[in-house]
C-alpha cells in the first residue's frame, strides 16, 4: 500500500513542477520578448519507487516570433525573423529578443537592467539628438553612422540556457553563434510574447484537475488502510 501512495505522491510532484511552468509562461504573457516553455518528463533508469523509473525532467523553449507591436519609440527594437540582439552582462555575454532599450547617464546604449547592446563594434555610444536605426541595424546619429547592431542566430539553439529576464547563454559554445549579416530590424516596434494565454489557462485547469484526483486517490487509499488496521485491532 505505502509503494502506491508513493507513486502518486510522485506524480503530485510531478503536477507541481507543470503548474510552475505553466504559471510561469502566464506570468510573462505581457513581456516583450518572452518565449513561452513547455516541461516534460522522459522516463529514464530504475527509480526510487519499486515498479517505477526515474522521471528526467525536459524543458521545451518555443522560439517562434510574437507579434509585432508599434510604440514609436525609436530606440524600441525589434527582430523579424531569427535572431538575437547580443548583451554584454556581467556575467558575460547573453542574447535576447526583447528590445525595450534606453541610453543610460554615459548615453551608451543598455537594456532596462542597464546591460550594455553590443555593436559590431563592442558598446555603442549614442552621442545626439537624431538617432535613426535603419531596417539592416545600421545605427545614425545625427547623420553620421555610429555601429551597426549585433545579431546573432545559433545553429543548434536548443543548447541555449535561460537565465530570466529574457537572456540566454551558451556558456560553452554548443549552440554555435554565427552573426547575421542583413537582419531585419524594426525601430519604433517591440516584439510581444509568443504565450497563448487561452492554451496556457486550459493546461492550468487540466493540472489543476489531475492534482486533485490524486489527492482525492490518495485519501482514499489511506482511509481504507485506516480502515482495515481498525478491524484488524477488533479480531
């Protein structure tokens, strides 16, 4: 009896660590940028459960593109198609989609956590008041041409590791980095998130229902051990 309650204790488990996930693409339905997850399970060697195998969780990004939304702010960028802007953090270097970029107090350009965007150049200083992003990620400033953004694709982007606030690394190289000669750069748009919020909600219920179908098992099971102890007493 106790190696079912913990096979089911497992899969509540298992339930959770969905619900994290799915809660979390929710939770980011509104960021720019953001690429929605999805969580699996494979089934793996023995398990610490008789009868079970371990479970070895898989984590599935969707890297297709948001939709494109227009704020007019020029220094608002978005890619069409692959790619990512490339940002030197202190941690070393990240890549991300989301392109809500400002100037901070040495008018370098940065992320909103001040994170510098790289050039072709390295950091890209915006001296001027006319700054014009041009659709290939040239960069002007009062008519002189400043650097040209960096973008980069991978060839193996499922090697990329998340690390929150919409950046990436591939701390050992495995993705395969390669720039992007002609991009397509949108100045003035961002790109919005790629969660669909109605799927996301629709899975929160159905992990939501199968939680309480196990607990409800789970109660049983231990209410009719319960039981039976009880007339095992009385024999």
């Amino acid at each position: 009896m106790s190696d079912i309650i913990s096979i089911i204790a497992h899969e509540c488990i298992r339930q959770i660590d969905l619900l994290d996930s799915v809660t979390n693409n929710i939770a980011n339905v509104d960021t720019p940028g953001f690429k929605a997850e999805r969580l699996y399970f494979s089934r793996g060697g023995p398990g610490d459960v008789p009868g079970e195998s371990r479970l070895r969780r898989i984590t599935v990004t969707n890297y297709s593109p948001g939709v494109m939304q227009r704020t007019d702010n020029v220094l608002d960028l978005a890619i069409q198609g692959k790619g990512f802007f490339v940002i030197q953090t202190k941690d070393g270097l990240a890549y991300t989609r989301d392109g809500r970029f400002t100037l901070n107090q040495d008018k370098d350009l940065v992320t909103q956590d001040g994170d510098y965007v790289l050039g072709r150049s390295g950091k890209i200083g915006i001296t001027g008041d006319n700054i014009q992003i041009s659709e290939n990620g040239v960069i002007n400033v009062d008519g002189d041409e400043v650097d040209t953004l960096k973008i980069v694709d991978f060839r193996k982007i499922s090697a990329l590791h998340r690390l929150g606030k919409g950046l990436y690394q591939d701390p050992d190289g495995s993705a395969g980095p390669s720039i992007i000669k002609d991009p397509e750069i949108q100045s003035g748009c961002l790109e919005l998130s790629n969660v669909q919020a109605i799927r996301e909600m629709v899975e929160m219920i159905n992990i939501q229902r199968s939680f309480g179908l196990y607990q409800k098992v789970m109660q049983t099971i231990q209410e009719q051990d319960k039981l039976s102890t009880n007339r095992v007493g009385k024999l």
